[in-house]
C-alpha cells in the first residue's frame, strides 16, 4: 500500500524544474558506465532507428550517436526542462511516430514515470518492428549494487533516501513483463545488471 501510493504520488510524471536540474547535476551521472555497456550489448549493428523515450538530459542518446554514427535516433521526452534541438517532446502514452516505424526502442529508467505503463507499451507495440528494451531500476537488488549506484549520488539527502525511496518503490519486473504480455510482447530475455541496480528486460 504504502510502495503504490508513492509510486502514484511522487513517480508518474516526467521531471520538471528544479527535480530535472537536480536529475540531471545530482542523480544520471551514478549510472556511471551503465550507457556505455548497455550499447555493447543491444547489437545495434545494422539497425536504422532506435527509439530513447523518455531520454531525460539525453546521456544515452547521445552516447549512441557517437558509437554509431549512422543510426538515426529518435530521442523523445515530455518534459519541457529536457526540451531541447533534437528531441521530440511526446508522452510515451501517444508517441508521434508512424506504425512499425522504429527497430529497437530503449526505456531506460523512465517505464515506471509515464501516468500509464500499460498505455505507453501498448504505443510502444504499435511503433517497434523489432524489440524494445527495458533497463528500470529494480527493488530486488542487493546491497552491493543499491550503492553501486547511492553512493555516487551527488547530494546527501538523495543518497540516503535512494534506498528506501527510490529503488525499493520502482515496479518490479514481473508487474512490467505482466504489463508488456498484455498488449502482445513476448520476453525474450531478463537479467539483472551486474554493477547498478536494474533490471534489463528486452521484449519482441
């Protein structure tokens, strides 16, 4: 009871003003290497279009351009402080893309901040061709990578309250892949990372 109320009043919604300076200067940068080894293992070779919904202050968007130059990535946010050139801001719950327009699409720690999951993976059905991966953070993590992460946090409050707050309130996989099966995704693959505390679900 007490994990779903934060979750409803505190998580589904995009960051603004000063929780996305504060995202952006004090918390993305704990993810540390975490884009750089994400890419090593989508095999991104030969794929035309990838989808970063909800890229945030763009870290990974931007680290997939400069390791694949010609890939075409389609970085969207609906938050008006991430708003920049290069980025279209849409909801995940209505994305402006054609069917079957995107081959892999990346939700990276931004599935449990959109109002309804089950309407975001539902659009996310209708506009990948090939797979979608979830990277979230996960509330089953051990303590060795809960501060893998927490203690790279750049502000103290943040990072005692990363614990109880943040990670341990995050939807857990099975509620997502539940979510994803219902609108006709089927789970090819979920481990857990082996550094930070999330979770990599990657769905077909």
């Amino acid at each position: 009871m007490f994990v779903a109320l934060l979750d409803r009043l505190l998580y589904r919604r995009p960051f603004e003003g000063e929780s996305a300076r504060r995202y952006a200067r004090a918390e993305r940068p704990a993810f540390g290497d975490l884009d750089e080894r994400l890419l090593d293992g989508l095999g991104l070779t030969g794929t035309e279009r990838l989808l970063d919904l909800g890229c945030g202050p763009g870290t990974f968007a931007r680290a997939a351009r400069a390791r694949h130059p010609g890939l075409c990535v389609v970085a969207v946010e609906p938050s008006r402080d991430f708003a920049r050139a290069g980025v279209v801001r849409a909801s995940g719950e209505a994305l402006p893309l054609a069917d079957a327009s995107i081959d892999v699409a990346i939700c990276l720690s931004s599935i449990r901040h959109v109002r309804d999951r089950a309407r975001t993976l539902r659009e996310l059905r209708r506009v990948v061709r090939q797979r979608l991966v979830i990277v979230e953070l996960d509330p089953a993590a051990s303590a060795t990578r809960l501060h893998a992460h927490a203690d790279h946090i750049r502000s103290p409050i943040l990072r005692h309250a990363f614990g109880p707050l943040v990670l341990r309130t995050a939807p857990p996989a099975t509620t997502i892949a539940a979510l994803a099966r219902g609108v006709g995704f089927s789970l090819r693959a979920l481990r857990a990372d082996p550094v930070q505390p999330v979770y990599i679900m990657e769905l077909a």
